[in-house]
C-alpha cells in the first residue's frame, strides 16, 4: 500500500515499491510483473498511478515492455548492458520528450540514450544503464559510459 499522506507522489512509491522487489529477488529477473490490475490492489492505487511508475523503472533498466496487451517483465539482466556501434550509427543521449515517451515507452523526462544504425533499427536504453563502444574503421574499441 503506498502512504497518501506522504508528500511524495504516489506513482513514485508505487516505482519506489517495485524497484525494492525487484532488487531483493522477490521479482526475479525476466519474468513478468503482475498484471495491472494486481497492482491496482497490491498497492491501492488507481491504474493512472501504475500506468505513471512503470516507465520509471523502464528509464531505469530495471523493467521491459513486452509489447501492447502484454505485462511489463523484469528485465533479463540489471548491470549496464554493452552496446557496440560502427561509424554509421547514430548515438545522442537526452532528457525523454513526450513524444520519445509515446515512442519507446519511457517516462517524460528521463534520462535516455538512443542508438539509430544505418539499417533504421532504432532502440532507447535507460542512459545511466548502458555503456557505449565506438568502432572506428575496425580499431580496438572506444568506451563511453
């Protein structure tokens, strides 16, 4: 149950909630979250409130859409993951936009690193949950994390 008199939001405590789960194993990793409306009654909450903190926890890496319909999952792995790029692709890491947040299913607002390559393939990593390697012209690797 989240506190509705605490003065932080209630989407926060419910994020705050199932990011201690999460990190305790009581949510283990790639398995599903419960549905929406276990949430709702988990928490006492209105599906508005688990709709605003599940981005969160996508910004975070810590949770994945598995796409329209289809519960959020725990993600496969917590620690940053390793991405390699070629010269041809195009990396920039901002602050998420509504339309980013319509787009990839993250929270407005977050911190957010998109990967474009050449091919149009086009993916959104939580920023602080990925680390980047350049290639250049099949050098050793350049890291920026």
């Amino acid at each position: 149950m989240v506190n509705p008199l605490s003065a932080r939001p209630q989407y926060r405590q419910v994020a705050d909630e199932l990011r201690r789960q999460i990190k305790r194993g009581r949510l283990r990793r790639g398995e599903p979250l419960p549905s929406e409306l276990q949430l709702e009654e988990e928490f006492g909450v209105g599906a508005g409130t688990i709709r605003r903190a599940l981005p969160i926890l996508v910004a975070e890496g810590l949770v994945v859409p598995a796409g329209r319909g289809l519960p959020y999952r725990v993600a496969d792995r917590l620690e940053p993951e390793v991405i390699r790029v070629g010269p041809a692709t195009r990396v920039a890491s901002r602050i998420a936009s509504e339309a980013d947040s319509d787009r990839f299913r993250v929270a407005e607002g977050a911190f957010i690193t998109v990967v474009e390559r050449a091919d149009g393939d086009v993916r959104c990593y939580a920023a602080g949950r990925v680390i980047i390697e350049f290639r250049i012209d099949g050098d050793d690797p350049v890291s920026a994390d």
